[in-house]
C-alpha cells in the first residue's frame, strides 16, 4: 500500500531465545563415548548412546561441574535438586525414542543478561527462564546417498545445557546482541567454544508479533536450528515482515515450527508447534535426582573466572590510554585479552601493547589461519620488540619485519634483527655514505631539495630507509640531509 507505515512502526517484534551449547567435556553425558566432532560416521557410539535394550546411563560429573558454572555465570539459582526426564518423541537420529533431558525441575531459575544500552543511559537486561541439562539427538544426512537419508549418531548423548531466556527482545538487533552477550560469557567461564560452526551453539527462535502499545504477547512461532548470528537475524526478520503481512490482511498467526532457508531467505512452516504434554514428559527412571551440595555450589562461583563485564571495567581503571573500541575488541575473546595483557606487563608500554594486537598480531592471524593459543609470536617475544623500538635499537619500520619474520620462525626478535641486520645505524659515516648514494640515484630530487625544495626531505629520507632495509635512524637521517650545504 502505498504511503503505508513500514511494519516496524505498527508492529513490535517480541524474541525470546532458546540456546542449546555443547559443554567443554571429553566425553558424553551418559556414557564413556567421545564427545570431539570429526570422526567417522557413527564411530564414537556405544550400547548407552545407541539406546539398546538394557543399556543404562551414568551421569558424566564434569558436564555437572560446567553447566553449574554456566549457571552463576548467567547469574541464576542453581537448584539443590533436579530431576532428569524422558522428552519423547519420535524422529530417526532419535535412537532411543526419547531424550534425556530436565523438565519441571530444572538445575537452574531465573538468571539475567545486560546485552547493552539504550540511548538514555539505562542498561538493556534480559531475564532468563532457566538452564537445564539435556543429552544432544543424533544428525540425519540427506546428502550421503541419492534418495536416502543417513543417520550419524556421534552427536547423540554429547551433553549440553539449554538457557531459556524470557521473551523480552525487541528486535533482531536484540537477539544478535543477546546471543553475543551469551556467547561471550560462556566462552570466558570455560564452558564450551560456542562455535556455531561446529554446532557447539545453536539457537531456536521464538517470535510473535503485536501492535505497538500493546501488553499481551502474541501467538508465536519457532524457527529451528539457526547455526549462525546472521541465521538469526535474518530469519527473525523475514518471519517478522511474514507475520505482519498475515495481521495487515485480517489473518490469525498460527503456532507452529518454522524452518530458516538460508538460500532463499524465507522461512517456511515444517510442522504444527508442539506444547510440553506433547511430549509426555515423566521422570527418567535410570537417573536418581541430582543433588547438589551448597559448598559445591559455592565452590564454583567462587572459582569463577573474570568475565568479560569485569575485564572491560578492569581495563578503564587500568589502562587509561586505552579507547572504549580497544577495550571492546581486546576483551571479545578472552585468549586475546590474555595475550595483550601479558605483552602489555612485560614491555610496560599497555598503549603500544595494544596498538600492537590490534594491528600486526590480528593482521597475522587472519591471514595465518593461526589461533592466538597457538600464535608463533609469543607475548615475551613482542614486548621484546617493542621495548627494542622504545630505547631505539630498531626503527619502526625494521620492527614491522623483525614482526613478519617472528610470525614466519617464532624466533626472537633481537635474534632476527642481528640476523638481518635490522640493528638501527645511527653512526653518521654509514649514514652519509647512504645518503651520499641516495642523492646520487635521485638527482632530479636531489637538486631540487638541494636548492630549497624542503617538502622533499621526507621523500628523501625515505629512500634511505629503504636502502638501508629500515636499519637507518630517521631522526638522524633527518638531521644530516638537513644540514647538507645548499639547504
């Protein structure tokens, strides 16, 4: 309609998220399997993971130990008592008919996320529902055999938690927000890599859609299985602008599944939604209620890591030369903020440690494919270099190679520049004689410098660093041409 108000100004869209991520253990929740992705189809399984007639689980007690740590984390009542139950459904990378997972007692309540501002200063804080435990499903394979579907089982019984949020985001921009936030946080505490790449994060997206000014929530739909931060953003909104179009035409939502079609950027309805007496639940009778003591609950909130909040607040009040957009992208990956912080100790320059992170070091590992916990350059070895171009050994220019080469051998930085002899030169014959040729290869800008052209100082000065394969003292380099008869 032409004129029309765009969706966004009639229409609210309300979020919540339900994040399933894979916990940072070697094996499965109910068996000795190993939990690592990559391996052969169906070889890390067993009679537990396969679900065979009188296989029994076993409670995996360091998957306890890390979703109880996602729980403080997120700032949420871990329960004394929880009970494992029998989701039951149906579906074919489903061995066992059911899945393992919590319902009405859950390990963990409530919970809160701070995923930003708004523009009047006040913090956006999403409420959480709850944390549970749960046991993943297996992978169908549509693309293994023509006109067949394949069943990978090495993903069943790896351990996982789902954090339920309420549904308090409005927009995708939100949930994007939201999803980092958590992400981030987990990685910190040492839960789980939450690659969504390899399906160590997966989110499922609940969105309805109500009139601006309105209090009642609307009738919502659930798109599964979104494996990417776009995924999400972009399906939330394509459902969005879907769901608007059916209230402007006089239709009702209906509650159902959706499913995200990248390719397309549509979603599509895959089946009606399901409620909870849908899968009747009941309490999984191989499993006794975990029980957890309060000093082991203690214990762990207690041997919490800094999160990423508390290192950004750290780093204001400690390094005063720092920007808010250093801080935000040296605390992003907590092995990032650990290597600059040790760089930054040990040259006692915090402002060049950073610059030197942020540039060369990210530079590196883009183009390298290396992660920072296995990056050739080790922090002793760059606060090296740059105490070596704090007290002058090396020009600036010599640094950026001496750096190139540490990243090529992971030697040591004065090593390399002895090597190479990138030593800076300040003794004035050696830098006469390069000046001497300098001028003699340039002679057109040669004589006009010479006959008072000045602004060609720089371009002269920089011939002779690049001659001298930037082992030459600029500042003295300076000094001499400037003093050159004729000048």
């Amino acid at each position: 309609m032409s004129g029309a108000a765009a969706p966004s100004e009639r229409y609210e869209m309300v979020v919540g998220l339900e994040v399933h991520v894979q916990l940072a253990t070697d094996t499965k929740i109910f068996c000795r399997c190993s939990a690592e992705t990559g391996a052969a189809p169906n070889a890390n399984t067993c009679p537990v993971c396969l679900g065979l007639p009188g296989a029994l689980p076993v409670l995996n007690d360091r998957a306890v130990e890390l979703a109880i740590r996602a729980a403080v984390a997120l700032e949420c009542d871990v329960q004394s008592t929880s009970v494992f139950a029998r989701k039951n459904y149906f579906y074919p990378d489903l061995p066992k008919g059911y899945q393992i997972s919590q319902f009405d007692a859950p390990l963990a309540t409530g919970g809160r996320l701070e995923i930003g501002v708004r523009r009047d200063g006040s913090p956006i804080v999403i409420g959480l529902t709850r944390v549970h435990m749960e046991e993943d499903a297996g992978k169908s394979v549509h693309d293994r055999f023509a006109g067949a579907t394949a069943i990978d089982l090495n993903r069943a019984g790896v351990p996982l938690i789902e954090i339920v949020s309420e549904p308090e985001m409005r927009g995708s921009d939100e949930a994007d927000a939201y999803l980092r936030t958590l992400a981030q946080i987990l990685e910190y505490a040492g839960v789980s890599d939450v690659s969504m790449e390899l399906g160590s994060l997966r989110a499922d997206a609940n969105v309805s859609t109500r009139r601006r000014g309105a209090t009642q929530l609307g009738t919502k739909t659930e798109i599964k299985n979104l494996n990417s931060f776009s995924a999400v953003v972009r399906a939330l909104d394509a459902e969005f602008v879907r769901q608007c179009g059916v209230l402007d035409a006089g239709g009702t939502i209906a509650q159902q599944t959706m499913l995200w079609d990248a390719n397309a950027g549509t979603v599509r309805p895959a089946r009606s939604k399901e409620e909870s007496h849908d899968y009747r639940y009941f309490p999984d009778p191989d499993l006794p209620p975990l029980v957890l003591p309060l000093e082991r609950i203690d214990r762990i909130r207690r041997d919490l890591p800094e999160l990423p909040r508390a290192r950004r607040e750290r780093y204001h009040r400690e390094y005063a030369a720092l920007t808010d957009y250093d801080i935000g992208v040296l605390t992003a990956d907590p092995m990032l903020g650990d290597f600059f912080e040790q760089v930054a100790r040990q040259s006692d320059d915090p402002k060049a440690a950073a610059n030197w992170t942020l540039g060369e070091v990210l530079a590196a590992l883009k183009s390298t494919g290396q992660s920072i916990a296995h990056f050739t350059v080790r922090p002793a070895d760059l606060a090296e270099l740059i105490v070596m171009v704090r007290n002058g050994a090396v020009s600036g220019t010599a640094a950026k190679r001496i750096f190139g080469a540490m990243v090529d051998s992971g030697g040591r930085a004065r090593d390399i520049a002895k090597r190479d002899g990138l030593l800076k030169v300040s003794d004035d014959a050696t830098l006469t004689r390069w000046i001497d040729e300098v001028l003699g290869e340039h002679p057109d800008e040669a004589a006009r410098f010479l006959g008072g052209e000045r602004r060609l100082l720089g371009v002269l000065v920089g011939h002779v660093m690049k001659k001298s394969k930037g082992s030459a003292d600029p500042q003295r380099v300076n000094q001499l041409l400037a003093a050159r008869p004729g000048t």
